[in-house]
C-alpha cells in the first residue's frame, strides 16, 4: 500500500509525504521538502562580519528576529565582544516578541482549525468569532514589539553586532507594557482552551533537546541538554550533531548520537517546565497533562503555555529597562580572526548559527542548523509509528491524522532549505 500526500497543508512552506505498507507494517516514510535550495551559508562566505546578521535573517520571514540575533552572538564570540546589559534585554525581549508572533500564528491559525472542526482559520472565524479576534490581536502585538525594538515588524534593522543603532522611545516600550498586561488574560484563556483540546493518543519517548539554565527558562543562554541527561556547550554540541544530506530533498536531517531527536517547545517544556514563569505554570499544571511527556500532539499546547510566558517575562523586561537609563555604549571592535557559535531558542527549537572569520573580518566558513532540519529524522519516525498502530484506518482519515502530526512540529520548510 502506497500513502501519498502531495502537499501537506498549513506549514510554512511545501513538503510532500510519500509512506509505503506491506501488510501493515511501514518500510518507509520520506518526507520531502519541495522548497527550492537558498544557499544562504554559501551567500555568506565572502561577506564582513557585519552583514551577516542583516543577511541571515533573510532566511525566514516568519522567524529573522532569532537569525539575526543568533548570527550576532556567533559574531561577537568570534571577535571577542561584550555588550552591555540594555543591549541584552533588548534582544531578549525581540526573541519574546518572535516566540508571541510565531507561536500565535501556528497554534491558532494553522493548528487550531484541526480541533474545531474547520478547514482554515478563516472558516473557524465563523464559529469562534471572539477566540480568532484574540488571536489576531496577539499576532499583532508581537509584530509590534519587533517593530519598535527592531525598526520594522520583519528582518530588523536597528540590531548590530556590538549592540543598536538605534532604542526604542521610552513611550513605545510603555505602551508595549500595557498592551501586553491587557492581552495576558484572553491569551491564557486561549492556552486553557487548548489544553483541553482532545488530542489524539500517541506516545513514542524520544530525545528531547534543547538550552537549559539553572537560573530561567532559557532561551537566550545555557548549555544545550538532552532528556537523557547530555549536557554540552552549543560549539561543543555542533561537533557532535550530524546533518545527512538526501538526494530527493533540498533539507537536511539531523541526527545525534546515531538517532533521532526532537527539539521545539514540547522539549522545553519536558526539560525546564518548573521554570515556567507566572500564570504559564499553572496552566500547565493544571491541564489534563503530565510533563514530562511523550505526545508529539501536544507541542501546540506547550507553544500557548510558552507564549503566556513569553508574555510575562516581556512585562519584566520591560519594567526592568524603564527603571533605569535607556542607554547603551558600543564597544569598540578589534577585527581578527576567529570562530563563533551561539544558540538561541527559535519558536519552533534551538537554533545554531557558527562562523569563521579571517583576520579581515571576513566569513570563511559558517554553518546554520535549524530546528526543523534538525527535527526530520524524528519526524519520519514519529509517522512510522503512527501509520503502523493506525494501518487499518481508511485511507483518508490516516492521511489527515498524519498531516496533523507533521503540523504538530509546526515546520518551516523555508528556514529547513537554506
């Protein structure tokens, strides 16, 4: 028997799944990602330190923020730059408002509609008016705070390798402040809803990975650590992370240690949920659910739990940038050569950006691993699974469960193709 999904619908991107059963049993799942090769690492080989922020972020549309910030913390590793605190709380709170923005979009535009009953936001809006209103008001609210952090709602302009152009007015971060502190309550009324969603059955225990520290639910710094109890440095860990080439598909597929691995915000939550902070934690606790758990279907519910927090540590942010001067001091740069890796923690996972730079500035070699590359060996194996418990189902009904797994990751084939 011959599964064949020519388009898997609301993704970021294109992708095709082909899986073949003889007999029950699956001897083969490929999942194809239909996007064109970007060659953005090439792009970049040849270029000052200095543009490769502004160009990274041109991968995606979806998620720059998190390149261009990820690509100037490699940069300033390489060069030996330190940036002071206003600038750190700065990008931090950029990351926050991609995770809002991101987390927004899939968990209530393109993965609710699966739950409801609907084929599209757009027809869900008809029944659940007031849930869609919310929604919209949160993906602009993220869209805001890239805005008047960054410049513009997509690919910043004010970032810099050493710290920004420009800052926000005072005003615009305190109007951020109110507006998230009114839209904190629907947006946790929202993450409840889908806490109670009935997601299908499935558990396959896997690797979870993703930064940890001790100290916050990280994002912005930590160690990269697995579930089972792997611990590295994100250079340390780039050594260590293969990424296999395929013939048939312009991505990538990551694999560790010979296996598999699942990284987004499921995975966070498995490993740092006791550090969710304000009213995150309790939805989660409070939900039918138990964490650490083995549901890939519930990486949505965890993207609203997230958000929420996203939501709370951008009000403390906030607060802590209008209690003191909003300045920052651009450190002088020693152009040399040197190599950089930084990790930060994109909506849909960890994020790896590394670059090697000659004694002129100029990028000789770099590498960037995006989560979902580094998902797609999991992902195969995660539909493995599920055809099989499910092979007796018609074939229609067992190619909507599957176009719902593959939406759980919640991919973006364009960030996977570069």
């Amino acid at each position: 028997m011959k599964i064949k999904l020519e388009h898997v619908t609301r993704i970021e991107g294109h992708a095709s799944l082909t899986v073949m059963l003889t007999e029950g049993k699956v001897h083969s799942v490929r999942l194809k990602y239909e996007e064109g090769a970007r060659l953005f690492e090439g792009l970049l080989r040849g270029r000052n330190f200095f543009d490769a922020p502004t160009i990274a972020s041109r991968i995606c549309g979806v998620c720059p923020s998190v390149h261009n910030i990820t690509a100037i913390k490699a940069m300033e590793q390489a060069l030996g730059v330190s940036v002071d605190p206003v600038t750190d709380k700065l990008r931090r709170l950029m990351i926050l408002a991609q995770w809002i923005q991101s987390h927004t979009l899939h968990a209530f535009f393109l993965a609710l509609p699966d739950y409801l009953g609907a084929e599209s936001a757009i027809s869900m809006a008809s029944e659940h008016p007031d849930e869609v209103e919310v929604a919209l008001a949160l993906k602009k609210l993220g869209n805001d705070m890239v805005f008047v952090v960054g410049g513009r709602a997509v690919h910043p302009i004010t970032t810099r390798v050493g710290g920004f152009s420009h800052l926000p007015p005072v005003t615009r971060l305190a109007d951020l402040r109110h507006r998230l502190e009114e839209a904190l309550p629907p947006a946790m009324r929202l993450a409840r809803l889908t806490g109670e969603l009935d997601m299908p059955d499935f558990s396959r225990k896997t690797t979870y990975l993703a930064l940890v520290d001790p100290d916050e639910y990280a994002y912005y710094t930590g160690e990269v650590c697995s579930s089972e109890g792997y611990c590295s440095t994100p250079d340390d860990f780039c050594s260590t992370l293969r990424e296999v080439v395929r013939p048939d598909s312009t991505a990538k597929a990551g694999l560790h240690e010979g296996r598999g691995f699942f990284t987004g915000a499921l995975a966070r939550i498995n490993l740092s949920h006791e550090l969710l902070t304000g009213g995150a934690g309790s939805i989660l606790r409070d939900s039918p659910h138990s964490f650490p758990n083995y549901n890939t279907f519930l990486n949505t519910f965890c993207q609203t739990v997230e958000l929420v927090h996203a939501m709370t540590e951008s009000v403390r942010l906030i607060d802590e940038l209008l209690a003191g001067d909003l300045v920052t001091k651009t450190p002088e740069i020693a152009v040399r050569a040197g190599s950089g890796v930084a990790a930060t923690e994109a909506p849909r996972g960890t994020l790896y950006h590394a670059y090697t730079l000659d004694d002129e500035g100029l990028i000789v070699d770099d590498n960037i691993i995006t989560p979902t590359a580094q998902n797609l060996t999991n992902l195969e194996d995660d539909i493995d699974l599920f055809v099989e418990q499910r092979h007796d189902w018609e074939a229609a009904r067992l190619i909507e469960g599957i176009e719902r797994l593959v939406r759980s990751y919640d991919p973006c084939v364009s960030c996977a193709t570069h």
